[in-house]
C-alpha cells in the first residue's frame, strides 16, 4: 500500500505540475483568442439565456430544461472545492493563489463553452431514448474512429474519478463537519445520506435535474449573502485583502506565523489546481450534463454553460477567498475546511462555523447528485446501458463507507484521477477548436443577438 500510495503521490505531482498547468491555461488561452473574446463578451447574454431556459429550452430535444441541466452541473462543481479547496489554496500558495483561480476561471469560460458546444453538436440518443454526450461522444464523433481510445481514457478516468471526488470524499467531509459542529455521528450521516441519494439517484437524470434545480440555486445565493454579511462586518480589511491578493500573485511571500512561506509557483500551481478542482473548465464534465439539456442549438447551451464557471470561481469562490484572506486567519497554521470555518466563525461570531458546516454538508450532497450522472454516463460508454442501474446502486451503497472511512489516498487518488481526466479532454478540444469556432460563428451571423 506504501508503494501504491507514493507512486500515486509522484504521478500527481506529474499530472498537476508544471506541463499541466501551461496545457490548462494555455488551451483555455488559446480558445477565448479563437473565440475573439465571446465568453466575456456574452456573460450577460449567458445568463439571460439561463433564466429564459429555466422552464424548457428551445425544443424537445433533450430530458432536462438548460436550466436543470446546468444546476446539475454546478451541484458536481459547487462542493467542497469552493469552501475547503479555496482555504487549501491560500494555506499552500498564500493570497496569490486566489489570482490564479480567477484566471482559471476567465479563460476556463471559454474552454467550458467549448466543451458543452461540442458536447451538444456531437450527443447522441442512447437505446432508452436518453441524449447522452461528452467528451468521450466528441472523440468519438468528432474525431473518427482512430481516436476512440482516447474518448475511453477519458471515461474510464472519469468512471473511476467519481467514486472518489464526486462521493466518498464528499460525503466524508460532510461527515466530519456536521460532527463537529452538531455532534452527529459519522455513521447516521452515511446513512441518511445513502437513504435521500437513492431516493434521488435511482431516479435517473429527470429527478437529478428537479432537485438541482429546485436545492442548488438555494445554497448558492444562501452562502453569499452569509458571505456578504462577513465582508460588511469586516470591511475595512478589504482594500488591505485585495492588495495581498495581487502583490502575491506576482512575488514571493514570506513565512510568517503558521504560515510556512510560498513562492509564486505555488500561488499558481495551487490556485489553478484548486480552481480547476473547484469549477472543472477543462475536465469536461460540464458537456455531460449540458448534454441531456433540451436544445437546438450547442452555442446557446455553451453561453448557458459557461455561466457555471462564473458562478462557481469568479462569485462563490471569491467570496470564500476573501473572507479568509480579510480574517486574517490564514497565517495560523490552519488549512481546508477549519481555516474556512474559522475566518467566518471571526467575521461572524456564534454562528460563522455553523454557517460553514451546513454549506459544507450542503454543498457535498449536491455534489454527490451532480457527479452520480456524470460518471454513469462514463460508465454507460464504456458498458453501455445495461451497466447503468448496477452503477447506480453500487454508487449508493458506496456513500455510507465514505463517512466513515479515512480517506487521505482517496483525496490524493481523486486528485489525480481529475488531471488524468483532462489531459484526454484537452487534447480534443484543440483538435476540434476549429469545429466550435464554425459553429459559434454560423450561429452569430444568424442571430446576433443570441
């Protein structure tokens, strides 16, 4: 196990070094130059999409509404990234790395539109009727048959890389947290958690996306006015916070206190690994839900697409970031989700930690709703349909061990499993940038407004 463990530990270093770190933000770099800039320019345009689409979308050509298909998939990405992995980030890379994540971001808007076009352009009906796609259907169409093995690296990753990051270490973080602060016992968490998944689960991508819809946009706008009540409180350390953001993004920082120093790599190499760990541009996941959305047209459910990295990086993450950073908190030693805790728990005394611990236990839940699909449609290409009801029961009865076991390897192994997942999915997105920039172009020359 030793051996395994250390292997894995210099694979990851590999996967997210500094190759990886210049491939993400390169072809995110790369597509938005393409694009001329549209995801940025179409941010409004994004939303108004979503909000229109949040009842059905432009024709029954899909299972779920734009809107359902996008809350599912910001219930894989808004989890535990956005409270522990953003406090792991500062912890390692210093205020700067808060920087590197909304580049990440700003550039991973066009490489999620891109994914979610192509997704869309290259789906497929399944034989229960069910759209499917991703980047393993975007390979494989798009691609031609000498790339398949590429489209079933990325599936078998991303089968493989849900057990870990989309369910065993959420519902441990939930576990530990809910612990914590309220005295529950790790093992009634795993249960009744294992009880409301399969109550959702086993109902396939209809109910998944009815849930989304209804419980993400909840928490999302619940944790950030929390967060905005904690900036209010402290906000003459804002000013001060923004200054520590971008000054270390650029130079190195100093120990000091429990803080152990870092050098600007580490502010990037950890603010794009977090922020990639937190919003997923690059993995592909986005494409699999936007997939089953109900749509005509792949531009229109790229601009809807798009916005979840938005939503997750450059707006919740922020707000957790700069919570932290405003504390002050973060030059004491602590890291994940308890230097979180205790940034809110300064800013807001009494109920900041509770705060924390039932976003957390939140967030995880969505998360593990969110990342059920994707990984099942990775399991349904690599087995096809028939794999698709024992996955899902297997998925269930996995929750409860993830509450009760210890799962450092797992973080490490899902880690890993993340970059591995990417580096098929950006490869692609290279090879068929033409194809994305053909249609976005077509698509505006028809209708410029939309």
């Amino acid at each position: 196990m030793a051996a395994l463990e250390s292997f894995v530990n210099s694979l990851n270093g590999i996967v997210w070094g500094p190759l990886m770190l210049v491939l993400i933000l390169g072809t995110g770099l790369f597509l938005m130059l393409r694009l001329g800039f549209m995801p940025l320019s179409r941010i409004g345009t994004g939303f108004r999409l979503m909000w229109r689409n949040r009842v059905k979308g432009d024709a029954a050509t899909g299972d779920i509404s734009p809107f359902q298909a996008l809350m599912t998939s910001l219930a894989a990405t808004v989890g535990t990234g956005n409270i522990a992995g953003v406090a792991t980030a500062i912890f390692l890379g210093g205020p700067g790395a808060l920087f590197w994540m909304w580049c990440t971001a700003l550039v991973g808007m066009a490489t999620k539109y891109s994914e979610v076009v192509l997704a869309v352009h290259y789906r497929e009906k399944d034989p229960r009727g069910e759209f499917t796609g991703g980047p393993m259907y975007a390979i494989r169409n798009g691609l031609g048959p000498q790339w398949r093995w590429l489209g079933l690296a990325f599936a078998l990753f991303g089968g493989l890389a849900g057990f870990g990051i989309g369910n065993m270490v959420q519902v441990n973080s939930m576990a530990d947290a809910l612990q914590t602060s309220f005295d529950v016992p790790q093992w009634l968490t795993g249960v009744l958690t294992m009880v409301l998944i399969g109550m959702v689960v086993l109902g396939g991508i209809r109910r998944i996306g009815k849930v989304a819809s209804a419980l993400v946009p909840f928490m999302c706008v619940a944790y950030i006015l929390a967060s905005v009540i904690a900036l209010i409180v402290m906000a003459d350390a804002i000013p001060a916070a923004f200054g520590l953001i971008f000054t270390h993004a650029f130079t190195p920082i100093a120990a000091t206190g429990g803080f152990a120093g870092a050098a600007v790599m580490a502010a990037m190499r950890y603010g794009v690994a977090r922020g990639i760990f937190s919003n997923e541009a690059g993995l592909g996941t986005a494409g699999i839900a936007q997939a089953a959305g109900t749509s005509d047209s792949p531009v229109r459910s790229g601009m809807i697409g798009m916005i979840g990295t938005f939503i997750d990086t450059i707006v919740i993450c922020t707000m957790t970031g700069l919570v932290i950073v405003c504390s002050g908190l973060w030059t004491e030693g602590a890291s994940g989700a308890p230097l979180s805790a205790a940034a809110y728990g300064h800013a807001l005394p009494g109920v900041g930690q509770y705060i924390i611990a039932v976003a957390l236990a939140v967030f995880a839940f969505t998360t593990i709703l969110g990342w059920s699909y994707l990984s099942e449609r990775c399991w349904e290409f690599l087995a096809g349909v028939r794999a698709v009801m024992p996955f899902r029961i297997i998925w269930v009865i996995a929750v409860p061990f993830g509450a009760l076991a210890q799962l450092e390897f797992a973080w490490l192994l899902a880690d890993t499993l993340n970059g591995l997942m990417a580096i098929p999915n950006l490869i692609a997105l290279l090879l068929l940038a033409p194809v994305v920039v053909k249609l976005t172009r077509e698509h505006f020359a028809k209708q410029p407004q939309s």
